[in-house]
C-alpha cells in the first residue's frame, strides 16, 4: 500500500479542505462529468452495489460521501425508512438536495453537511451505509472506516464503490490512455478546474485497491469482507460486514 498522500491541489494545507474546495468548484459539472467520462457505467455499478444490500432489507441507510445523491437516490428503490446523505461539498449538496426535490424523494432522503471522519450518528445506527468513490478522498482513511464501523449495526453492510486500475493487457494499457490523457483533458475543459481531473487518476493509483483495501478494512474490524471487481476491473465494488 502507498503511504503517498494525493492532494488536488498542492502539497501543502490540509486534503480535506482542497478536496472540499475541489468539489464546491466542480459541482455543477460533476454529475454530467462521471456520466459521461465513465460512459454511463457509474450507474451501472450504483445499481449492481444495492442489489447487493437489497438483501438484508435496511430499515436505515447512510450514504457517505454521497455528492449530489445518487447513490441514495439509487438506494431509495430499497423502500427503507430513510436514507441520510452526508458529505463536505455544500456544493455537491445543493445539486442534490435539488435532484432530491424533483424526483419527489425528500420525505424518504435527507442530506445533511458531515464529515466522515467524525460522524454525527451514535453506535450500531445503520442497516446498511453506501460510499460511492468517496473513501479515496478521505484525509485519514483509517479514522472514516473506523467511524463507518462505530454507527453501522452488527450484521449490517457496507457497499464501497472505487474506480482502479486493470492489472490484465491491453485493458491495463487501454485504461492508463484513457484515465490519465484523455479523461484529465476533457474534464479541465469542461469543469474549468485545472487540478480536479489530474487529481483523479493520481489519487486512485496512489489508493489500495483489492485484497490491499479489504486488508486494511480487516484491521478496522469488518468482516466477512468481499472484493468484487466490475467492468474488467476498472471499478471495485467492496462488500463489508460488522
Ligand atoms: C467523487 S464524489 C462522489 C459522490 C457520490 N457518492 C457519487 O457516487 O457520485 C466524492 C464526494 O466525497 C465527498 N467527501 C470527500 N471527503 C469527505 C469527507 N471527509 N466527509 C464527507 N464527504 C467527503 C466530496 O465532497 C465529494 O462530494
């Protein structure tokens, strides 16, 4: 596992107030970005991540991390009592606060400013907790995991969604084109944030991914910790339980 701390911006200052700032400044262009750079497989994967927490019926479900919502939005389909989005961004926040509205979900799905380092939900809370390519961004990994642990119930899940990159030719040679040449020019100009998408690749292959992941989700107590890996590797899908 690399011990490198990719920051979007510079190497001074804190990650989570750059990475904050990154995604007040792209928001309005986040959504259209990850539909289309991913070519609509984000969806797909969102999707495919609650079919598998479909399975315990959750009563209660947080999504960390959860940007403009659509992983909650994803989830309401499960029909719980209620679904709390939390996340840094106010920006991410307002366009899903907004998305939440128009499909009429806002009695099923809340959305609240949080850090996930320090969650405001007491011990054993949640049925089930997504985090849609958010644990990347965290400043200390081991603290959010830790917290994830603290307000999920025991026999609850945990669904983590992560881009990666393919270990197999050409996938591996196609992938490393596409993710560090053509998706950080595409993103720049349309996002006009000139870090945000050079940021992206640099943080996934600085993140571990795999077995290397589940090692560290291990450590934080989880069990029965399952790697799924999508779309010939380039998303992983983690499955957690407590
Ligand atoms: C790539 S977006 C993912 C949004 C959404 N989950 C999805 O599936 O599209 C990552 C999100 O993580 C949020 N984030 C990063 N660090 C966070 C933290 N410490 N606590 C809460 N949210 C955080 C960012 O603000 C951003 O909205």
């Amino acid at each position: 596992m690399s011990e490198m701390i990719v920051k979007p911006y510079n190497e001074q200052g804190s990650k989570k107030e750059q990475v904050e700032k990154m995604f007040d400044n792209i928001s309005h262009k986040y959504d259209f970005l990850n539909h289309f750079l991913s070519l609509g497989m984000d969806i797909l994967w969102r999707r495919k991540a609650v079919s598998y927490i479909r399975k315990i019926q959750p009563k209660i479900i947080i999504d960390i991390a959860t940007g403009t919502g659509d992983f909650a939005i994803e989830s309401a389909k499960l029909k719980p009592d209620k679904i709390i989005g939390i996340d840094i961004s106010d920006g991410m926040l307002q366009i899903g606060k907004q998305k939440i509205q128009n499909k009429k979900l806002e009695n099923l799905i809340s959305m609240q400013k949080g850090d996930s380092e320090n969650l405001p939900f007491p011990e054993n809370y949640a049925d089930a907790i997504t985090v849609g390519f958010g644990v990347r961004n965290f400043e200390n990994l081991n603290k959010g995991l830790s917290e994830i642990y603290r307000i999920l119930k025991p026999g609850g899940i945990v669904a983590i969604l992560e881009p990666a990159i393919p270990k197999q030719f050409p996938m591996k040679q196609l992938f490393n084109l596409y993710f560090k040449k053509i998706l950080p020019t595409i993103g720049k100009w349309f996002s006009k944030d000139h870090s945000a998408y050079e940021y992206l690749p640099k943080s996934v292959e600085a993140f571990p991914n795999g077995n290397d992941f589940l090692n560290i989700c291990k450590k934080n107590h989880f069990i029965n910790t399952k790697w799924i890996p999508l779309t010939f590797g380039i998303c992983s899908l983690y499955l957690l339980r407590k």
